[in-house]
C-alpha cells in the first residue's frame, strides 16, 4: 500500500460576480447558444470586475481555504499560485496574494504551466512538505483570461471564465492523501495554444496592440485531439500508479475545457459518468482554476466525502498535462 506524504485539509474558490451567458456572446459575435452548448456544454463563465486583479480572486479563495483549515496565514510556509494571467509582467502574482494575506512568513511564487498549473501546484507541493522543508503549503490556481481574450474571435472568446481555488495542504498522518501525480510536458507544441505578446518576442507597442498580440491564440482542433489523447492516456496512468482500477474512483475531477474531452477522458478511464463532477456550464475554462474550483464546490456540495479516491486530470498550454489520485 502506498503511504502518502501530504493531504489536502481544505479547500475554498472565489469566482466574481459578473457573468457573461451564451446569449451575451450572441450579440457580439456571430455564434449561438446552440453552438457553444453542443460543441462546448458552457452556458455561463464569470468575469472579473473592473478593479480586481487575480490575486484578489486568489486571497478570497485562499481565504476561504484557510478558514476551513482553521489556520491564521501566519501558519503558511509557501503559497504557489498557479496562473498564466498574473497581475503584472513581475512581481508574481503569489507576491500580490501573500501581502493581501499577511502571510508573511511563507515563501511565494508563481507556476506556469496553464491549465495543469494546479496539479503542477500540488505536486510541487507534495515534494517540499515530503522533504520536510514545508509543512503547511496553500495552492493557488486562479485566471482573469478575460483579460487577455479577444472579443471578436469566436474561436476563443467563448471559451473563457475568470476565477480561483485554493488547497491548503498539510503533512499526511495516515492512508490519506496524494498517493500518486503525473506531470508531462511537450514544448514542441507550444505554437497551438499561446499568448504571442506580453514577453521579450514581441514587447508591447502601439502595433503589437493593434495586431491584439496581447490575446490568446489557438488552434482549436488540434489542442481537442491532443488533450484527448493526453487526459485520457494520464487518467490511465494515475490510477495505475495508485493501484486502483476505474472502478475504484469514487470522484473523476477533469479540467473543464470541454464536455466532450471530458467524457472521453472517463470513458478511457473506465470511470461511469456519474461519478465524473462536472461545472463547465457555470464557469466555462478558468484554465488553472478550473480543478480547484470544482473540487472546493464537489466538497462542499457533500459528494466528495472524507476517504474517498478522487482523480484530477488536466491539460493545457506547453503543452502541459497532469494527473493527481488522491484519498480525501
Ligand atoms: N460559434 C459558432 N461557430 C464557431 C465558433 C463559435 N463560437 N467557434 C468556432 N466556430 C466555427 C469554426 O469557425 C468552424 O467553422 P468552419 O468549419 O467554417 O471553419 C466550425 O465552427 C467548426 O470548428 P471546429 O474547430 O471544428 O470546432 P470544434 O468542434 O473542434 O470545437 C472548440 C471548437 C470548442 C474550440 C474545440 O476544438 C475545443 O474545445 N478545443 C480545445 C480547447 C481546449 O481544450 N483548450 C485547452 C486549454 S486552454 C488553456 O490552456 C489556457
């Protein structure tokens, strides 16, 4: 039997209050809510407001988690905050979220790696507290893409929602915990899916601006079939490396990008559809926050139960990909 080293106590989410429907989409570009909820399953994703910035939607979701894990931030020893839409160029945004928390004593920085950045996030975290250098780590995932989305591209803008959720984990004192984590990287496909400006290739000026090289770029298609192929190849994996079966898997937590990779990622998985936890149509793809927002809601809506054997999967820009089996 596999003895983890770390568990996640708690966790919390914060996603903003303004929403954009299909139907708001319908009037901006030309698409339809028949379209988005076929090929996507999204009805709705929220937006962040005028004047917040991800590290606010960050700290409320940190906030939550610690509340839940009955911690002051002074007990935190490191906060990661996985994220490809950070508050500024630099400092990262972890920097933003650890002054909002008065968590002073925790060493904080950023991880990009997209949509896998939670599960990055939480592997990263099981090493430091494994090797006894931390013993209390919050893990970030948080997104505004609102921000870096083009609103005349149907091909992107609908896909979006901004959010966060946040883990707090902690040393494992029993057969609780990460039993078994995946992470895979494949740099030669970084073309299909990025964001061209905003770095040292193009600096920002009036032309990169004009030419809205500051938003995300993707080639829909091909990133659907790689991250069928890879969600489902990881899913495998993971429970393998657990030493489960499909069977076995109580809850099934994939990134939500899209309804139909989902279901083909538990049906590779032999995991039964209703015991996939499913919330795209409420927040569409909140990229790194997307996992930790549906596991912080399947907690708090009582599904997942302490004991239970749960699998996030995810994959995303890099590419990047990952899987987690975990006993809550
Ligand atoms: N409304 C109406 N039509 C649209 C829209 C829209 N919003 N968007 C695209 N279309 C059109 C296309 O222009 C295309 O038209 P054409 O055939 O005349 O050229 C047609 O619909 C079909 O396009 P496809 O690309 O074949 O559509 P597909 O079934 O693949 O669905 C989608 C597109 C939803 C983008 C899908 O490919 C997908 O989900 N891809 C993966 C996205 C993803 O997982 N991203 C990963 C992570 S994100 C991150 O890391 C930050």
């Amino acid at each position: 039997m596999i003895k983890p080293k770390s568990k996640i106590i708690a966790t919390g989410s914060y996603t903003p209050d303004k929403i954009y429907t299909n139907e708001y989409f319908e009037k901006i570009v030309d698409t339809s809510d028949e379209w988005i909820r076929t090929r996507t399953g999204m009805k709705e994703r929220h937006i962040i407001g005028e004047g917040q910035n991800t590290s606010d939607l960050s700290a409320q979701a940190a906030r939550n988690a610690l509340d839940e894990a009955n911690l002051s931030p002074q007990d935190v020893d490191m906060i990661l905050v996985a994220t490809v839409s950070g508050d500024v160029g630099f400092p990262a945004t972890a920097c933003f979220v650890q002054e909002k928390l008065g968590a002073y004593n925790a060493i904080a920085f950023d991880i990009s790696a997209a949509c896998s950045g939670f599960i990055y996030g939480l592997d990263l975290a099981d090493a430091y507290i494994s090797s006894g250098r931390a013993k209390y780590v919050l893990v970030i995932g948080a997104e505004a893409l609102s921000r870096i989305t083009d609103y005349s591209d149907r091909n992107t803008c609908v896909l979006f929602g901004d959010g966060a959720g946040a883990a707090v984990l902690a040393p494992a004192e029993d057969d609780h915990g990460i039993l078994a984590t995946l992470l895979q990287t494949d740099g030669r496909l970084n073309h299909l899916l990025y964001v061209p400006g905003l770095g040292t290739k193009n600096p920002p000026s009036h032309e990169s601006v004009d030419q809205g090289l500051h938003t995300i770029r993707m080639e829909g298609r091909e990133v659907f079939k790689h991250a069928v192929k890879a969600m489902g190849d990881a899913a495998v994996q993971v429970i393998k490396k657990a030493e489960w079966s499909g069977k076995d898997v109580d809850w099934l937590i994939p990134h939500q990008a899209n309804l139909r990779i989902i279901d083909a990622t538990a049906k590779r998985a032999n995991v039964a559809q209703e015991r996939v936890f499913i919330n795209i149509h409420k927040y569409g793809n909140t990229s790194a926050a997307s996992i930790p927002i549906a596991l912080d809601e399947a907690r708090k809506q009582g599904k997942i139960k302490d004991g239970h054997n749960v699998v996030f999967v995810a994959f995303g820009a890099g590419f990047t990909w990952a899987a987690a089996a975990i006993k809550m």
